[in-house]
C-alpha cells in the first residue's frame, strides 16, 4: 500500500489515525482468534497498522515541530502508537482524538512531487539508509525466526 505517498500528498493526519485504530483493531482480534488463518489475517491488519502510522506519523512530526524537538516529539508519537499494540482497544480515543484535532499540515507545492525511484536512489545517504534499513529487518526476523531453534539445538535442549 503506498502510505507514504498518501501521507505526502496531504492526508498524514487521516492516515495516522486510520493507522492507529486499524492497529489496535487487529491487536484486540489477535486474542480472538482460533486458528491459523484468523490468526494471519489479524496480524496482517496489525502490519497494515503498521505500515499506516509510520510515514504518515514522520510527516506530521516534521511539519508540526521545530529541529531541535523533532526527536523527543517522535519518541511521544510512537511511545503513543505502541499503547494501542500493547493495550489493544485502548489506541481507539487516540485515533479518534487524532482524527478529530490534529489538522493536516501544509505541504508546499514542490513536495507533492515525490519524483522517481531513480532520483530517490541517487541521494546517497538515502540509499544508505534504506540499505541499512532492510538488511537490519532480515537479520532480525532471521534471530527471531532461527535463533530459538538453533539454541536449542546447540545447548541439547527439547520442546517438551
């Protein structure tokens, strides 16, 4: 889904709250469920969630704090998304006070036009980052996934 495209394009504080409340919808369902398939589908609305908050939440922090808060207003905002992952429902008043206050911010002209993959790729700190970024995510979901079972392997451990 292209979030961050719609969060550029003037939506963030739409898309910020659609996020949160999709994200705590889903984490509330997780306990519902009863088997794989449900189990899935809910954790994919909670990535969705996910995937929702995060740009349109950047967005809103550029435009709506100086520099030199910019970081202790993003540390708020997830600090805040997170009550939603970790309470469940409780993120709903967040995303409706969100929804309901938070003004979408003004973006100059020049910023509606995101431009090319190519001209994003050729800004060489981005590029960078975005490396950095992807490679972190499959080592981490490779710990996750592997590193259970191997300890278990390698210290003789059993399941049962």
């Amino acid at each position: 889904m292209p979030f961050a495209l719609i969060s550029d394009r003037g939506f963030a504080a739409r898309m910020a709250s659609f996020g949160i409340a999709l994200w705590s919808v889903a984490t509330a369902l997780m306990g519902r469920t009863h088997g794989i398939a449900s189990m899935a589908a809910a954790r994919v609305c909670v990535g969705l969630g996910q995937a929702a908050f995060s740009p349109s939440s950047a967005a809103l922090n550029a435009a709506y704090s100086t520099p030199e808060k910019r970081s202790t207003s993003f540390a708020i905002s997830y600090g805040v998304s997170y009550l939603g992952y970790i309470i469940g429902l409780a993120g709903i008043p967040v995303a409706i006070l969100m929804r309901l206050f938070v003004r979408e911010p003004r973006i100059p002209h020049a910023a509606k036009d995101v431009g090319s993959w190519r001209a994003l790729l050729a800004n060489r700190p981005l590029r960078d980052l975005l490396l950095y970024g992807v490679t972190g995510q499959v080592v981490n979901y490779g710990i996750a996934l592997w590193g259970v079972s191997f300890y278990m392997r390698s210290s003789g451990l059993s399941s049962g």
